[in-house]
C-alpha cells in the first residue's frame, strides 16, 4: 500500500480492506427510548438545517455506488420510519445503475402500514430489533408500550416480501438474559432470522459496563440447552454474525460478537450520518464533513476523493480492549446502526 489515499477506484483503506456497504443514517430521532440507548427524556435533536435533504442523500448514495463500489446500502437512524421521504429515497436508490441491494433497520414502529409501499419502491429486506416477547419487559426497556406494534410491523414486512425478515435483539445481564431461547422459538415460528448483539459501548450516557454485557459464549450457551447448534457451512465473508445450524437446519441464528468476537479484519462498512458526515468506523472519534463540500459546490469527482481520504485513515480494529479506548462522542441513535 502507498502512503497516500488514492484518488481513484474504490473505498479502500491502508489494510487492504474494501467499503462495499453503506449505512446511511436518516434521522437520528427515534420514538423509543431505550435504556441501553438514551436518556428517558431524549436527546438534542440535529436541527433541520444540519440534517441532509433528500436529493443530498440520494446524491451521495450515488457516487458511493457509482464511483466508490458500493453494492449494498442500509438505511438506519435514530428510526428510519420517521423520516417523512423514505420512501422517495427508497425509490430514487433503487433506480441507480447499478442496482445496489438495499435493506432498512427498524424498531418496526408503523412498519406494518409501509412494508408494501416500500417493497414495491425498491426496498429488499429489513432488521427489526425486538429484545423481549414480554409486554412489562418491552415497556421497561423502552420506555414505551408498543409491543404490538412491532410484533405487526415484522408480519407485515413478511407479507409485503421484504425478506429474509431479520431480527436484531440485544441481551442484557439480569434484564432479558434469560429469553434467548424464546426469542429463538419466536423466530424459527415465524420464518424470521434472529441475531443476537453483543452490548456495544454506543448509549447516550456512556453507562456501558462490560460486566452486564452477555457475551456471544454465553448467549450459545444459553441457546444449547435448548436446540442443537451446528457451525455453519456458509462461508460467512464480510457479514457481521457468525451463524449456526439450529436443530440441523435449514433455519439458522446468529450472534455479532462486536466486543469478544470482533470482525475488524474483514470489516467492508462505511458510514454516512444524517448530518452527512463520513464515519469509517462504528467507533471512530473522528468524522469526514461531506455536508459542506457538497453544499459549497463540490462536484461528485470530488465529493469521492474526500470520501477515499476519509477511509484511508480507518484504524485497524475498534480498539475496545486498549486501555486508551475512547466511547465516541455520538451515541448509536446519532451515527447509525
């Protein structure tokens, strides 16, 4: 590798790896308030005018599938579904040439009454997070009692076809813990795809505490006293979960070991936040500001020449076990999943 970014070509950074997927940040303004997140009463919203306007997200996805190699784009928040132009975004990236595959994480909140509009716009698929079937629990977690509601937002993504229908929860010591396996019944009831999630260090209050965070080894602990767990035969590349075989298949689980499990290495993710800034990292303390130059007259050439730079300087692991590991600043909500 050179000393330089180049100025051409695809995302690469200084350890060869190659940005293929994008997380595009919509909002970072959600309708939960979740414990492991934010604060009861919320955040500081971005104010308008530093959020990204449609035709500006839908331009930058372009020269990150035009002129970067971007192939797959995630639409994340805050909560995505609030974000009064989805759909026309939705559309507009799905008209791109080339196509890029395009899926949405949600709580799933009103999901039930969009999943077919945004299915017949382009969208592929989507991520729910549901961390418990428990009513109380829910409302305690979240602060909100809106159970149902996602519970009818993931069938109504699984009428509408954006599959495979993916569930996200989080498992949290003395919280929810306990609900693996019925969380991994729920799943394999329904034709639903679950993904278990390390606690990550990304709240709103920089709380995290690695003593209450349930590790991968534990959450397959929990799992095999319930079903048989296979390795699985799919080489599993770039994706952030290591899967298994659940009762000799074909459904499978799956568990993204951020913090004892990192997958650094053949990490491929770029990040855009809502206020279009550049994130090589879920934990990077440092961000590209693609908002201005595109705002000051950048052209696409070198809306894509900062975009490189801004990879290149990527680290080569999140850092987490260092004893100078720094939380960023911005919380999960604010960067996007």
């Amino acid at each position: 590798m050179t000393a330089a970014p180049p100025t051409e070509g695809v995302l690469v950074d200084r350890y060869g790896r190659v940005a293929r997927d994008l997380r595009v940040s919509l909002t970072d303004k959600c309708n939960l308030r979740c414990t492991y997140c934010m604060p009861a009463e919320g955040l500081p919203w971005l104010a308008g005018p530093q959020l990204l306007s449609d035709d500006e997200i839908v331009r930058l996805v372009r020269v990150a599938v035009g002129l970067l190699g971007v192939t797959e784009v995630r639409f994340t928040g805050g909560e995505p579904l609030i974000r009064p132009g989805l759909v026309g975004i939705v559309a507009a990236v799905a008209a791109l040439e080339p196509r890029p595959r395009i899926s949405l994480t949600t709580n799933g909140i009103g999901l039930d009454r969009l999943a077919a509009t945004l299915r017949a716009a382009g969208l592929d698929r989507v991520n729910v997070s549901l961390d418990t079937l428990d009513r109380d629990r829910f409302a305690r977690l979240t602060r909100r009692d809106r159970l149902d509601d996602v519970l009818a937002g993931l069938a109504g993504a699984a009428r509408a076809g954006l599959t495979p229908v993916k569930i996200n929860s989080v498992l949290m010591r003395g919280v929810n813990d306990d609900e693996a396996p019925a969380l991994l019944r729920f799943a394999l009831d329904h034709g639903y795809e679950l993904r278990f999630i390390e606690q990550m260090p990304l709240d709103a209050q920089h709380g995290w505490d690695r003593t209450t965070m349930v590790t991968a080894d534990e959450i397959l602990a929990t799992l095999r006293q319930a079903y048989a767990l296979a390795p699985d035969p799919v080489v599993r590349g770039a994706a952030p979960a290591e899967t298994w075989l659940v009762d000799g298949g074909p459904a499978r689980v799956g568990v993204i070991g951020s913090v004892t499990r990192p997958f650094c290495g053949d990490c491929d993710r770029t990040r855009l936040t809502a206020d279009g800034q550049v994130r090589n990292c879920l934990f990077a303390t440092e961000e590209s500001d693609l908002r201005a130059a595109l705002r000051g007259g950048a052209d696409d050439a070198e809306l894509a020449r900062r975009w490189r730079a801004a990879m290149w300087g990527k680290r080569a692991g999140h850092g987490i076990d260092d004893p100078t590991f720094l939380q960023p600043d911005r919380p999960m909500s604010a960067i996007g999943g």
